[in-house]
C-alpha cells in the first residue's frame, strides 16, 4: 500500500482510554497530601477536579477506561486525525529512514488538547458544576478548555502566562470568543498572584504561577473545578487516543516504529502517542521501540532536573507530586514555545523515565526553529513552536541513521500547527531570537526549595 496519508473510518475510531498505570511495572508513587504526607484518595482531590477525573488519576487497575458516548461523538467531529508520511523531509535530509507523523493539528481548535477539554469538561457538567478554570502557557490549552466549556454550558475562566500572552495575543482572543475571561499570570486578581508580584514584580509568568491561581479560583468560587491541560494521569488518559489510533495507522502502513518522539512540557501529547505502544515493551511484542521526549534546553527537567516529591504549582496549592522537577518556583525562560515552560514531569513520565524505559532530550530553541522552517518548507505545515522540538529530535535521529548506515521507522507527533505563532518565525527570521542557556547553579537554587519528603517511608 503506497499512501501518504492513513484515516480511520469513524467505526474505527477508539471507545476506550488506555490507562498505563495499570501495565507498569513499577506503579508510581502516590500524591501526598502536603501537611501530613499521607497519600491522598480520590476524594482529596475531588474539591479540585471532577470526582471522575480524580478516580481516572488514581486508577492503577483498570488498564481500559470506556469513553463516554456523548465523549466519543464529540471526537467524531475531527477524529482520527491523519498519520502521515513525511516524503519530503525525508528527501530533504537524504535519509533512508521512514518518518511518520501523527497530525494533531487538523482539528478546529488546532492542537492535541481538545481530546481532553472534552471530557473534563463533560464530568464537570455531569456532575452539576456550573465554572470551570484552568491555566494555559502558549494559549492552546486555553483555546480547547474555552471551546470545550462552551459546548457544555460552563462557564470558563483562563489564566494564561503573562508572557505568552503578551507573545501571541490571538490565542487570548480565540479564548474570548468562545466566551472565556482571561488573565494574564501572575495577575492582582488572586493571592497567589498578588504574593508573586510582590515578590517579583517583573515575573513574566510560568505554567507554575498560573496553575496556582487557576486552583485558588477553583477552590474559593462555589459550582466551579480546576482543569488541567498535562501533567497529570487522567489527561494522559485522555491522550491516549492519539496512540491507540496511530497504533491502527501504522498497521495500514505495513510499518511498526522504532523510535517514537514527541515534544515535553508536563507529558499530554508525548503520553498520548507514546502509553499505547509502551505497553508492548511491557508484554515484549515490541521490545526495542525508543521513546524520546523533547524538551527545551532552557527548562530541563528530564535531563537535568531531580526526582522529588514537589508541588506542581508556585504558591504551594497543589498536592506533592513524585516528579522530575528543576524546582515549584523555577522561573524559566522567555523561550517561545509557551507551553513547554513547565518546571516538573508528569508522574507517570518520571516514573518511566525514572525505570529506562524513555529518555528525554534538550534542544535549543534555534534548533528547533531551524527545523520547524524546513518542516514548513517541505511539509508544507508551519508547525506549533512546542511541536518543533518533536521536529528537531526526529531530524536528529534521522541524520544518526544516516551516519549509523540504518533506516529506522520514526513516528513522531505534531502536536499542533503555528498559524497563531507568526510573530515567533518571525523574530527567528529575523534573526531577533537566541537560545538560554541554564547554569547548575541556578536549578540547584530552585531545587533547595523542594519539600524534604522520605521516599522511603510512602
């Protein structure tokens, strides 16, 4: 079969999450509550999430979690999304190895998130709320959960980092449009904000600083739950719809990956596409697949942070999370792929990463945009900045197999277009931006800050 591009039909399409946690070998470590180190039950977290979300997060023994049907219709309005073979990338770099990609930009809302707006957003109606509120970095996630809450009657409210928001403005205003209000983070409108300022009156924002006034809202306004667009379990759960496709995709292709990318911030996209096929290197059908998550050199905390329990928030509002972590209150960089501007990993993710089953890699953000222009130029799709780390690493890979005398299969996931993102390649063509670069010192300053917890007593 010589096709370029592979789509499901719609009865194809999954019914059912994957959920890794229950495959694991190694399950991971709980959520403390932060006062008394006790892991926490599901009903801990439901005055935070939806009760269903807080079950789906602490679920380690349903390895298939059903999609609600009025769920799984909403995905038939964009899913499946296309796999595609990348011909003329791989004729640009001279490359015998097969690149794949899973296009996650071809929905309305233009990234990988609307797949889990949904369905919190739909738990949240089912159980009576009336608010939602969440964080955004570069505005993606922001744009789905405004999108998702509308369909479902609820009313939303969006902190988005107050640089991104300043970077690329479209973003807040598609929020608006949807009907959302948004805040740039930190912002007067919540102690935790208030207490940031003051401390730091330039802070420029970070997923850190808006997911605590996102939660402070959350838990201070009857009717109303915090949602999240990464990090967490049950929006990797949610992901996992990308995987479970292109594991189908694949298939028509006649080709199985050796090597599987996606770019990092808190793990939706790259927990997405990668849990399906991980858990055949847990039944040893495909023992030798790669998995490689690309993150900013500017905010390492694969390759350089430290396996902690620590807060997944700046104020502190959050439970104490097993995680890869460069500190709660690192403050990383200006770098322009917003949404990858997040100071921990995902607990599922670190646990893997932790256990070698994944490795993470750091690209500078001139890299990325080199390889986000040639993409656009060959493809003939400018990528999400976020996404061109994906892009980068699987160009790497590629022009190893060349030096190795090797033809890989290569899957990665383009997590998002960049048609918001103009004024970025625009400074990258211009030759107005730089890469950053972060000391030791300065992660070993924010990692003095981490909760003292015993690993070995939980």
């Amino acid at each position: 079969m010589n096709r370029k591009k592979y789509i499901l039909e719609e009865n194809q399409i999954p019914d059912k999450w994957y959920n890794i946690q229950a495959d694991m070998p190694n399950k991971p470590l709980p959520p403390l509550n932060p006062e008394t180190k006790k892991p926490l039950k599901a009903e801990d977290l439901a005055h935070i999430f939806s009760l269903e979300c807080a079950k789906q997060e602490l679920d380690t023994e349903n390895a298939w979690i059903p999609i609600p049907e009025e769920v799984r219709e909403k995905y038939s309005y964009y899913r499946s999304t296309p796999l595609v073979r990348a011909y003329a990338l791989e004729k640009a770099l001279n490359t015998k190895a097969h690149i794949y990609f899973k296009n996650e930009s071809t929905n309305p809302l233009g990234s990988h998130k609307i797949n889990s707006a949904i369905p919190q957003c739909y738990y949240c109606k089912e159980e009576g709320d009336t608010n939602v509120t969440t964080e955004t970095g570069a505005g993606q996630w922001g744009m789905a959960l405004s999108y998702a809450a509308k369909l479902y009657g609820l009313e939303a409210a969006v902190y988005q980092v107050k640089i991104t928001l300043q970077q690329k403005p479209y973003r807040s205003i598609v929020m608006k449009t949807f009907g959302a209000t948004v805040e740039g983070s930190p912002s007067m409108s919540t102690r935790a904000g208030k207490n940031i300022i003051t401390k730091d009156p330039h802070h420029p924002g970070s997923l850190g600083t808006a997911i605590s006034e996102a939660i402070e809202l959350a838990t201070t306004t009857p009717g109303c739950k915090y949602t999240l667009g990464s990090v967490l379990n049950h929006v990797a759960l949610h992901q996992s719809i990308i995987g479970l496709e292109a594991e189908k995709q694949m298939e028509m292709a006649g080709e199985y990956p050796d090597k599987i990318i996606a770019c990092f911030g808190g793990g939706s996209n790259f927990g997405g596409l990668a849990f399906p096929f991980m858990r055949h290197i847990f039944d040893g059908t495909h023992p030798n697949t790669e998995f490689i998550a690309a993150e900013p050199a500017s905010c390492p905390k694969l390759t350089r942070g430290k396996f902690e329990y620590d807060f997944g928030d700046e104020a502190g509002y959050t439970p104490l999370l097993p995680m890869y972590t460069l500190g709660h209150d690192f403050k990383p960089a200006n770098i322009h792929a917003g949404g990858l501007r997040y100071h921990g990993a995902g607990v599922i993710i670190s646990q893997l990463l932790k256990d070698g089953y994944m490795r993470g890699v750091d690209i500078q953000q001139l890299e990325t945009f080199e390889a986000g222009m040639l993409f656009a130029q060959t493809e003939g799709i400018i990528p999400a900045p976020e996404s061109t780390h994906a892009i980068a690493a699987a160009i790497r890979e590629a022009k190893k197999a060349n030096e190795e005398g090797t033809a890989p299969v290569i899957l990665f996931c383009l997590s998002g277009h960049g048609l918001i993102d103009m004024p970025s390649y625009d400074a990258y063509i211009n030759g107005d931006l730089r890469n950053y670069e972060v000391t030791n010192d300065e992660i070993n300053k924010y990692l003095a800050n981490v909760p003292q917890v015993d690993m070995n007593n939980i």
